[in-house]
C-alpha cells in the first residue's frame, strides 16, 4: 500500500533524540575522537590568554575544528563555520548540541594567530609518539624531498625587492642570498615571504616549498621544514634529518633522496653523522670511453696532485671560489716533449689541465657505501613512500595551495596536513591487529577440530573411503596440516 506524503511539522522539543546515536560507531571521527586527546592544548596556551575580560571558546574545540579544516579538505575558515551547524558528525566531534551556538570563522584565525608555531608542532609531535609507540616507524631508514606549494599571491603582482624594502622603511637594502634561484630582486607585495622556485620543464612558480622526512616502514611523517620556494633542496637536508631525529629521538641508518640533493655538504654531513647515503648521482661512476679523459689521471691525497697516464705530475694551480673547483696543470715543456700530446692536450700555449671539486671524496664514499642493488631498491621505494606522501596530502587536504599568507602561517598548514596524514596512518593501522588475533584464533579452531577427525581416522585404518572426493578433501587436509596421508 503507497504511504502518505511525508510533510515536516516542526517540533518544540525532540525528546527521542540523541546526537550520539546518530553518529555509528565506524564513523572516522568517532575513531579520530577516541585516538587524540585534544586537551592537551589548553595547557599549552594557558600563558596565552588574560584573567579578565570575555571567556573564550575551548582551546580543545578550536583545535578540533582547525583539524576538521583540513581533515575535510575544507576551501575556507569561513566555509567550515557556515557548514558546521548543519552537520551532525562535526557538531558531535567538537563537543556542541544540536541547538547550541556555533563559533565564528574569525575565532580559528584569532586562535591560530595567538598560538603560534610551537603548539602546532607539539600537536605534530604527540600524534608522531603514538606512531612511535604502535610501533609504525622503526628510523632505519628515512626518505628526504619537498614538494613546492603555490603561495595565495599573484605572480602579476611583483615589485623589486629594493622598493618594498623601502616602502618598509628597511635599513637593509637587499636580502637576496646565493639559494634564489629566479628574481632574486623581485618579491610579492602581497606575500613578500613567498619565493620564485623552478623545475625543469616547468614554469616558475611563487610559493613555498615543504620539505619531509617520511620513515620507510609505513610512511610516517616524521618531520617537516618550510621554507621559500627558491630555497635549494640540498640547503635543507641537514636540517630535515636533525629535526627527524629529534622528534622520534631514532638516529637513521641510511637516508634516501634524489638527486637534487646530490651536493658535497650533503654527503659530508651523511659522513660526519655515520649516516649511509642513497642519494640518486646521475651519470657519477660512469667511466668515460675517452683514452685520455679525466677519469684515467689518478689523484694522489698526500701530495695533492695528480698523475697522468704518461707517469707525469699535475700540479695544483687555483681555487675556483664561486664553484670550489680546484685546477691542476701539467709544465708545457712536459707536455710537449710526450708522445700523447695531440691526443692529451687541446691548448696551444699550456699544458693538461684536470679539474678537481672540494669535497669528491664525499661522493665517491657515498656512491660506495651501499651496493648498486640496495640503492636502487631504496631509490624505487623513495617513489611510492615518499611521492605517495605528497600525493595524499594533494589529493586529500588541499596541500598544493596556500590558504594563508606568510611563513609561519604556511608553517602551521604544513603541520597540520602532516600531523592529519600521520593519524591516518594510525586509524588504519590500527583495525588490522584484531583481525589478525581473530584469523589465528579461528586457524587454531579449525586446526583443533581436523586434527582430532584424523586422529579418529588413524585410529581404524580400515576405514574404506569410497567417494573419490571424500579422499581429496582428507588428502588436502592432511598435507595442509603436515600429516602423512599413505595410510589411505
């Protein structure tokens, strides 16, 4: 029989109704609930606040509803505090009523302002010790990249850095350092923070760049670093990995990256911290097919120089400084008096000259410290930890575009993304444990029940079996538990 039209009749009071039953117990912010204890923070920022005045909202509901912007991949603040009323799970989730007056979207970035940096990073730090204590990450080995993120400023709207530092009333006159890699005398008046950063075959573009440390067990997010978009990979590297253990207190045994943080200071530190190296060096180690070229003049460390294949000695002649480049130069009368001259030499007027860089002995140990196999099983795996890493905070929570302006605003989103990755990571984690203690258990029955049916049946080996299927299922069962099954 069609039922009657359903027509809405508003209620004064709902005396049946309960938000928490409303939200089923697999709901993912029940499980986020259970797993983070959000209080912590109003120790944090207790300094922060007055004793007189108006009362604030719950620091712990703030935190709640900042973890929802991104959790939720939510475009805006504003956005988050106009949708929030009307979702149960989110209104159950900060601790509100269904009739109880939410937040404005000015509180979150009043809060966010007020905090700072050190209460998101210790947010980003107590989910990474409960990672630590389910034993998600182990330290050995570390994946090291950055991603480049799009700052919330145009690139039309560019002015020389020396003007805006005069708007300023700056009494330096240029900041630029040797890391800018484009416009180095160009800065977003809208976020002078943000830098130029380029990569090969793409455009320039004005943001910041996040540079992570991802542990190679189950990708856990063990650090992360913001800076400029024009600040070099390799400037970082030191810093990601001191701050990576710092935070999980495990030093690494090797750490992974690619090549563009293949740089002598990089290898150096690597070598100074007994740190084994995996880090991609195109084309190095390859010998050149050239009779006479670089690779065949031998270096001697004591006496700095070098010896041709002529048994001639190369002596050391300059320090580039811009490159640490050193040269080494053969006497012309030596050169013209061999018999490799036209082959060796290209110069009319001096003789043989090597190229030597400070600090080649680092590449070479690193290049040496693991085999051709290791390394580039590391370097594979780099390609799903470490770009996967990325990928998620892409696809899930807004990670390619700045919501805010400034570096310590990025910062903060930074945090917040990897901290959100990282209890992810532990929700999913977690369920897999149970399941495992039942399929044992349920392995353990099964295991019991068949054994004691073939016990009873090598109790009377007279028993004839004379289904043939009957005898296939009795043979597998006993091979799969390891029993002889010629008796039948």
């Amino acid at each position: 029989m069609l039922g009657k039209p359903n027509q809405l009749q508003q209620k004064l009071f709902y005396n049946s109704f309960s938000i928490e039953q409303r939200i089923y117990e697999d709901h993912p912010l029940r499980k986020v609930k259970n797993l983070i204890d959000f209080s912590f923070i109003r120790s944090e920022v207790k300094e922060l606040y007055g004793y007189n005045g108006n009362q604030s909202i719950d620091p712990a509901v703030i935190l709640k509803l900042m973890f929802l912007l991104f959790y939720e991949n939510i475009k805006s603040e504003r956005a988050l505090a106009n949708q929030l009323p009307v979702r149960l799970d989110w209104l159950w989730f900060c601790d509100y009523d269904i009739d109880d007056k939410t937040p404005n979207h000015s509180v979150i970035s009043k809060a966010r302002q007020r905090w700072g940096i050190h209460v998101f990073t210790e947010f980003f730090q107590n989910i990474l010790q409960q990672c630590i204590d389910a034993d998600l990450l182990d330290g050995e080995v570390v994946h090291i990249d950055s991603s480049t993120i799009k700052a919330n400023a145009s690139k039309d709207k560019i002015i020389p850095k020396l003007k805006l530092l005069s708007e300023n009333l700056y009494n330096e006159l240029d900041k630029t350092t040797e890391d800018e890699s484009e416009n180095p005398q160009k800065v977003s008046k809208t976020d002078p923070d943000a830098g130029f950063g380029k990569k090969e075959g793409s455009p320039s573009v004005l943001g910041y760049k996040d540079h992570r440390a991802v542990d190679d067990k189950h990708g856990i997010i063990t650090a992360t670093v913001t800076t400029a978009a024009n600040i070099r990979d390799d400037k970082v590297f030191d810093q990601v990995l001191e701050k990576s253990i710092t935070n999980t207190q495990l030093k690494p045994s090797t750490a992974v990256a690619d090549s563009g943080y293949s740089y002598e200071n990089d290898f150096e530190y690597l070598y100074n911290n007994d740190i084994q190296s995996c880090i991609s060096q195109r084309g190095f180690g390859n010998i050149t097919c050239q009779e006479f070229s670089r690779d065949h003049f031998i270096y001697d460390d004591e006496n700095d120089c070098f010896t041709c294949p002529a048994g001639q000695k190369l002596t050391r002649m300059t320090l580039a400084r811009d490159n640490g480049v050193v040269k080494y130069r053969a006497e012309r009368q030596i050169c013209q008096s061999c018999e490799y001259l036209s082959k060796c030499v290209r110069s009319s007027k001096n003789g043989r000259v090597v190229s030597r860089k400070i600090g080649i002995d680092y590449r070479h140990w690193a290049y040496h410290c693991l085999s051709k196999k290791t390394r580039l099983y590391l370097l594979k795996r780099r390609k799903h930890k470490m770009e996967g890493s990325f990928a998620d905070a892409v696809n899930n929570h807004g990670f390619k575009k700045a919501r805010y302006r400034g570096l310590e605003k990025v910062t903060i989103q930074n945090l917040l993304i990897a901290t959100i990755q990282n209890v992810r990571k532990i929700l999913r984690a977690n369920p897999l444990k149970p399941a495992v203690s039942i399929a044992k258990s349920v392995h353990s029955v099964l295991h019991s029940i068949t054994c004691s049916i073939l016990n009873k049946l090598l109790c009377f080996r007279t028993v004839t079996i004379t289904n043939l299927s009957e005898y296939s299922v009795f043979k597998e069962l006993f091979q799969l538990y390891r029993l002889d099954p010629l008796f039948l």
